[in-house]
C-alpha cells in the first residue's frame, strides 16, 4: 500500500489553551495509539490534503522533529460541524508483525456481458473490510465483473483474498448487473412478437 509522509512536532502541551492555539496557527493536533504509550504532536493542515480528501487509502509515514519516524494509518478524524476545518486526528501505529484492519476501496475491472447487452452496472460495496500484515495491505480490491450476465451478482467469496482476508459475510454481494428499463421493455415486446401478439377483438 501507498504511503504518506506527514511532518509534525511533539506537542508539549495539550490542554484547551494549547490546542486552540495550535488551530488558529493552521496547525491540527493529533494522537498516535498504538505505542508503549500514546504520542500527542501537531502538523499542518495542508499536510493532511492527499490523505483526507482522497477515495484512495495509505498508510502513513509520521516524521516528528528529533528524528522520531512512525508507521502508521488514520483511525479517527473530527471536522467543524459548519465549515469542515480539520480539528483533531487520531492515528494507529503499525507494527510489521501484528495485523491491522482497515477499509479498502474496491476497483472494479473487466467489461460485463450483461452491461454490454444493455443491463445497468451498481457497486454495492465501495469499500471492503481488510485484515492484513501492514507490508500486504492492497491499494484496492479487484473486482472482475466479466462474467456477470444481466441479472447476476457477484459475490465476495469470488475476490482475491491472497496475503489479507476479507471480513465480511460470505453473502455480501460486491457488484450486480441489473436489467435497465430499456432491456426489461423490449424483452417484453420480444416475448409479445413471438406469441403473434394480443387477439384483435372482433368489430360489432
């Protein structure tokens, strides 16, 4: 999985005083858990933009003053209620022999029969459930919707799963091809044709 830097300072304080200060200088407090105890630290705000406002997931590579280095991934963010300032951050540190969990965006791929024949593509799930070792967490999951004929679904249980396991129920439906109002109408009028069509009523 991708990862990004975030460059920051220890905070020396962390009261109301200190972390209203730290808003009004552009400055986001955060926390790291994970550790032998958590880490408070401040960052820019602009330095958050390619990790929040993205579809995309990464791990995080947290670079404090001092030469302390942290791998990490975001767990918790806080916005203003009215105008989406970023206020506070958590982050969970990541260890290369304990397995982490986190939701990972889902990229479907291939061309499905049944959308070609005119049926309409709808992805249930955006996001999937990952447990994986930090070093085999994918940047996605694919999706292959090929096979899907109109009517179809395609079930987890049909993604790859190599190096991480997916945690939802083996009856989660990922994608489906459902059959458009255009395809439904003219099914209908095909089945009409092949009858010869309605009885004409006799004229009196």
């Amino acid at each position: 999985m991708k990862s990004i830097t975030i460059k920051g300072s220890e905070r020396e304080s962390v009261g109301k005083a200190a972390t209203r200060a730290a808003r009004n200088a552009g400055m986001v407090p955060c926390v790291l858990y994970g550790g032998e105890q958590p880490v408070h630290f401040v960052a820019e705000d602009k330095a958050f933009k390619n990790l929040v406002y993205t579809p995309n997931v990464h791990t995080v590579v947290i670079d404090l003053e001092g030469g302390k280095q942290f791998n990490a991934i975001l767990q918790d963010i806080q916005f203003h209620p009215v105008n989406d300032q970023i206020l506070h951050i958590d982050f969970y540190q990541l260890h290369e022999d304990k397995e982490i969990t986190m939701d990972v965006p889902v990229k479907v791929v291939g061309k499905s029969k049944g959308v070609m024949a005119g049926g309409v593509l709808r992805l249930n799930q955006r996001k999937l459930k990952v447990r994986a070792l930090p070093a085999n967490l994918p940047d996605f999951i694919e999706a292959d919707i090929t096979d899907l004929e109109m009517g179809n679904k395609l079930y987890i249980t049909k993604l790859p799963q190599e190096n991480y396991k997916l945690l939802q129920p083996e009856n989660t439906v990922v994608a489906q091809v459902r059959i458009s109002r255009a395809a439904m109408k003219a099914a209908q009028e095909a089945a009409k044709a092949a009858k010869g069509g309605p009885a004409k009523g006799k004229k009196k």
